[in-house]
C-alpha cells in the first residue's frame, strides 16, 4: 500500500511539472511565455477589432500562441538551426504539427503559392496603359535599399539579416516571407509581424509623408483617362514580362512567375475553373498555413530581443523611405512632361506593393485637395508595378547574398 502511494504521489508530482503552468511559473525562462502569450492575444485583438490585415494577421498571432504554450512542443527551432533542416529529427516522429508545416515556408513553397493567387486577382489594364508607372513602382523600391544599407552600417545586423529587414519597405508581405525564409529564418517572425503590420497601417503612415512632399497646386492636378487596354495585351504582358526578368534575374523567376502564372490564367479566359480556385479556395488554405507557421517562428528566445526593437524601427523607415521615393519621381518626371500630361504624385506613393490600399490612399488625398480629382486607376499602375518591382528587389537581394 505505502509503495503503491508513493508511485502515486510521484506520478502527481511529474505531471505537475510536466504540466504548462509549472513551467511558465515555476521554470527559469518561463515569463517570457507569458510575455508572448500576451503579445499574441493583443495582435488577435488588433486583428479582430481594428481589423488590422485580418486574413493574416490573425493566423499569424494564433500560431505565436501555440508555440509559446509551454510544453505543447508544436514547434522545434532547433530542427531549422542554421539554415538548414533536420531531416533525421523529422523522420523520428517527435516533431510538432508546425514543424512539419513549416516546410512550406522553408522550402518557399507557401509564398510561390500565394503570388499565384495574387496574380489572379490583379488587372495589370492600368500599368500597360501607362508603362510610366513601371517607372514609379520602381521609385518606391528605395526603401528597401536604403534600408539594407543603414541596416549593414548600425553593425548590429549580419548583412543577410539586413537585407530581410529593408524587403520590409515594398510592403509585400509574401516577399518578405520568402526572402528571410532564405536569408535569415531566425528572424522571420518579426520580419513578418512589422511587414503585415505596416501593410496594415498604410492609411496612417502614408498620408502624412504624401501631403509633406507635395504642394496644394500638385494634389489638384487632374490626369486624362486611361486607355482602353485589349485582351490581347493583357495575355501578352504576363508571358513577356516573365520571360523578360526570368532571363535578367533567375532568383526572381519564382516570385515573377508564380505570380504571372496567376494573371494568365485570369487573363485568358479559357481556365476560369484554375483561375477561381487560386483567387479563392488554393489562396485561403495557403493563407491558414503560411500565417499559423509563420507565427510558430515568433518564439520568446527569438522575439523577444533587442534586435526586434531595431527591426521594428527599420520597417517604418524602410516603408517611409518608399512612399516618398515614388511621390518624389513623380514630381521629378513632372519637370519633363508638358503641361495636360502632367503626373499626379500622389500616385506615385502607391508604389508600394500593398495592393489595392495604397491606391486608395492616393485616390482619398486626391479627392481632399480637388473633390473631382479620381485617381485610384492612374494609382494602380505604380501599385501593381510596387508588386512586381518587390520581387525583383527580393531577387537581386537574394542574387548577391543567398
């Protein structure tokens, strides 16, 4: 009976350690936990009640909530230490759900995906119309570059850690995804957390910049309505521009391609089924997938570190630096334009890769200054142009130091 009690008493005494309230409590570490739980819990109220990037940031916060669960062992960083992954540890059977989903970031599976699904929702119409504003998009990259540079010179940052940091500023969650996925997975839980978080902010962030770089006669200007653009075009123009930078930039031709793959399908008019699947149901799967592993990455031994603080300010700059970089060559391509082409550089802000909200920012700051000034299709030009010009930075980026 005594030996049958103490067995007891000692099987009590190790699921109470074993339990995730001992450890968070009990355990050296294990506020961190708690501090993380919180953080997930107030960007699940972020993403519900301000419905900040909703689709993805929820999934996101909800995985940061399950790999911070003390004991639930859903997700090991140490099996993707190093950059590389542990095949053995994988095949042993001990691994986490997350771990096993994770591959899809690691092997930049899940953002190829999603560039498919975005591709079949964007009307590249408004930039074959006005190839000038590939001219734009181009412009608003300079975030990310500048960005890279003054992240290399604080010497906190490895020059990989850097680069992930400054694709914040194209404001492409995706591509930010896939890059730090390649360059620096240790950090690619507040990389992606700043990315979708400033995607989300971009009424507030850009308005500000937009008003201070431009004149009141500037806002006002009216810009003359786009050409029709025929169907022929717009098949044209996804197989050409693949082509095109594949050729130039290989690196890139993941993102390019799986994202013109996309518009093709939309565009030619004869696989509507495809073309529906990935716009609707391939999208929303994917989009449950990237966001929970994505969140899996934000451990407390990650997160929780001075260099998040430092990545958190970066991405404003970066993503500051890019808005003014597209409104400032607008004004600039305006010394040479004649009068009645004059650009609106409002528009030019909308360089930016988030789609279709940093239009409708140039589109709300037109209307303020001239009531009957409508630009949001002039804007998505430099908008749908701020999403290919990204992947071409992510590839450049990924050309030199991957």
């Amino acid at each position: 009976m005594i030996t049958l009690l103490t067995s007891n008493v000692g099987g009590v005494g190790e699921f109470l350690q074993s339990s995730g309230i001992y450890q968070m409590f009990l355990e050296a570490g294990g506020w961190k936990c708690l501090v993380m739980i919180a953080l997930a819990c107030f960007l699940l109220y972020l993403a519900i009640k301000k419905q900040y990037e909703p689709m993805l940031l929820l999934p996101i916060a909800f995985g940061m909530l399950l790999t911070n669960l003390p004991g639930a062992g859903m997700f090991h960083a140490e099996i993707f230490s190093g950059g590389q992954i542990d095949w053995a540890e994988l095949s042993t059977g001990h691994a986490g759900l997350l771990d096993y989903l994770y591959l899809g970031v690691k092997l930049g599976i899940y953002p190829c995906l999603i560039f498919v699904g975005v591709g079949a929702m964007t009307d590249f119409g408004p930039l074959i119309a006005n190839p000038k504003s590939f001219l734009m998009g181009a412009a608003a990259q300079i975030g990310i570059f500048l960005t890279f540079v003054g992240a290399c010179a604080m010497g906190i940052f490895t020059i990989e850690e850097a680069a992930s940091i400054g694709i914040i500023g194209g404001a492409d969650g995706p591509t930010s995804i896939y890059l730090t996925s390649k360059l620096a997975p240790q950090l690619l839980g507040p990389i992606a957390i700043a990315a979708y978080s400033y995607m989300a902010l971009v009424p507030v962030i850009q308005p500000p910049i937009m008003r201070a770089l431009t004149t009141e006669k500037e806002r006002q200007i009216k810009m003359t309505t786009l050409r029709q653009v025929s169907k022929t075009e717009k098949i044209i123009f996804p197989i050409v521009i693949t082509i095109i930078i594949a050729l130039i930039l290989p690196s890139a031709a993941p993102l390019i391609g799986c994202l013109m793959l996309g518009n093709l399908m939309k565009e030619c008019g004869v696989v509507d089924r495809l073309a529906k699947t990935v716009q609707n149901e391939l999208m929303n799967i994917v989009v449950i997938f990237l966001g929970i592993t994505v969140g899996a990455t934000a451990t407390a031994e990650a997160f929780l570190d001075w260099k998040t603080l430092g990545i958190l300010a970066l991405g404003i700059v970066a993503f500051s630096c890019g808005t003014a970089g597209g409104v400032l060559l607008a004004k600039l391509m305006n010394v040479f334009l004649p009068e009645g082409k004059k650009i609106n550089p409002l528009i030019g802000s909308a360089g930016v890769s988030a789609v279709p909200m940093a239009a409708r920012v140039s589109q709300s700051e037109g209307l303020k200054a001239n009531p009957s000034n409508y630009l949001l299709m002039h804007a998505m030009g430099p908008n749908v142009s701020g999403v290919v010009g990204s992947a071409v930075a992510a590839g450049i980026l990924l050309c030199f130091l991957g």
